[in-house]
C-alpha cells in the first residue's frame, strides 16, 4: 500500500511538473517521451519485458484509479490522459542483486511507468526508479545491471538506439 501511495505521488508530481524542485532531484528517475499513442506504447512496453524472458506480474491503471478515487477525495482535476505501470522481475538479475546485498531486496520488483498528460494525450512519458547505487563493489555493479535492465526494456519499446 506504502509503494503504490509512493509511485502515485511521484507520478502525480511528474506529471504536474513539480518533480524537479524536489529534494531527491531528477536523479531517482529516468524519463524518455515519444509521440504516439499510449496504447501503442504500453503495448511495445510489454514486448520489450517478455522479449527478455520475462513475466509481468501486475499492470496497474494508475489514471484510471485516480480519476475514480478523485471524485471520493472530492476533486476531479484531471492529471494524466491515460497512466499506468508494469511490474517485473528478473530471476538472474534480481539474484545476482540480492546475493551481493540482501538489502537490495528493496529494489525489486522492477517497475516502469508510462502516460500521457491530460492536455498533452499525443506524448507518451516513460519511466523507471533509478536504483540507488549502494554497498559494496558488487552491489553497485548489481544495481547498475538492473539499470542497464531498465534502460535497455524502455529504450527497445520506445525504439532509441
């Protein structure tokens, strides 16, 4: 519950440009656009994680939840066009992560971000937590596999060389 109310924040911060002048500063996340369709983009999110082998474990529909939990909280001021999320993990990487840091059980699973804003429906945003780079040599050499992780599944969904 604590990690969704965290992802919701951060994305309704995104989205309402406020991120930036946030302490943590744009260094806890990587962020690409593309114009297209959101559908078109979540689709090729999703081939990018199963072309790895992966399995999605839950796709979230963040804007949905927000738009209807909104009208209950008593505003209805629109944030995103569409959002959502895919959670993820990966056997080899999240092993490799956790063995030289069972601390780094924290950074799994994976989760990347999409949407689009509310006034702006043609530019798909896509994102993940940067993992934090900590502990020991191997940790940080983990952690940054999980990155490359990241990266590599966002980039081939949004086609970026």
């Amino acid at each position: 519950m604590i990690r969704t109310i965290s992802i919701i924040l951060s994305l309704t911060l995104v989205g309402s440009g406020l991120m930036p002048s946030l302490a943590a500063g744009p260094d806890h996340l990587k962020l690409y656009s593309k114009t297209g369709t959101y559908e078109d983009v979540k689709t090729d999110i999703e081939i990018a994680i199963t072309n790895r082998g992966l399995v999605i474990d839950h796709t979230a529909h963040i804007g949905a939840m927000l738009d209807r939990t909104g009208k209950d909280l008593g505003t209805t001021k629109p944030i995103y066009g569409n959002a959502g999320s895919m959670q993820f993990c990966s056997a080899v990487v999240s092993r490799h992560t956790m063995e030289a840091d069972p601390t780094n059980i924290v950074f799994c699973p994976y989760i990347i971000v999409y949407y689009t804003l509310h006034n702006d429906p043609k530019t798909v945003y896509v994102g993940y937590r940067r993992p934090i780079s900590a502990g020991s040599a191997a940790s940080k050499k983990s952690l940054e596999d999980v990155e490359k992780l990241l990266d590599g599944i966002v980039k081939e969904a949004l086609n970026i060389k």
